[in-house]
C-alpha cells in the first residue's frame, strides 16, 4: 500500500523533529502534485495506525494537493491544467508544455506551546 509507505516514513521525520526539539507534535501538512496523487482518507487511517504509542499518536495530519501546472508555448501564459480543457485559458491555445508535478513534501508541524 502506497500510502502506508508514506505514512510511514511521514511519522519517522516527525518523531525525529520532535525528539531533536523536545516538543510533543500537534499537527502535520503534507503536500503531493496531481500525477503523484495520495488518497487523504487511506494516508490518514495509515498514519493513524502507524503512529499508536509513539509522541505522533492523536495529532492531525492534513493533505494539500498542488494544482498541475502548464506553460503556453504560444502566448507565455502560465496556468492550472485542466485534463478536460486541455487548451490555454489566456489564448486558447493547445501548445502548452507541462510544468514539473509538485513532489511529496512535509510542509509543516505545528508542536505543542510550552
């Protein structure tokens, strides 16, 4: 299961970033393009599992997708590909080159106050 492996190593980078600052961790944002896609619900239950008895268990992780993205070969114009209207939004244009897909990152955590 893709999203167990990512959960996985999501909680790994946690656990380390919360034991080097001596904070109990709160919430997480990840973040994935659309040609990497995650399923939210699958990555969360994964996460949830993953993290029973460790400092991660019960913090909230939360799921971005990032837009893919393309460049108008004719006009320039840079905008949010739309597989059902595969054309420039500023010309019209079907001459467009796709934009490198957003990779999976560990945007954000958010510890405890002390």
């Amino acid at each position: 299961m893709h999203e167990a492996m990512i959960a996985q190593s999501i909680l790994e980078a946690i656990i380390q970033e919360a034991a080097e600052r001596g904070l109990r961790p709160l919430r997480a944002r990840i973040s994935c393009g659309e040609l990497n896609p995650i399923n939210d619900e699958a990555v969360n239950f994964a996460f949830e599992i993953a993290a029973r008895g460790t400092a991660c268990e019960g913090m909230r992780l939360e799921v971005r997708h990032v837009p893919l993205r393309a460049t108008c070969e004719s006009c320039g114009h840079t905008f949010e590909f739309d597989i059902y209207s595969p054309a420039c939004p500023g010309c019209g244009g079907a001459d467009f080159k796709m934009n490198p897909d957003a990779p999976l990152l560990l945007e954000e955590i958010e510890f405890e106050d002390t």
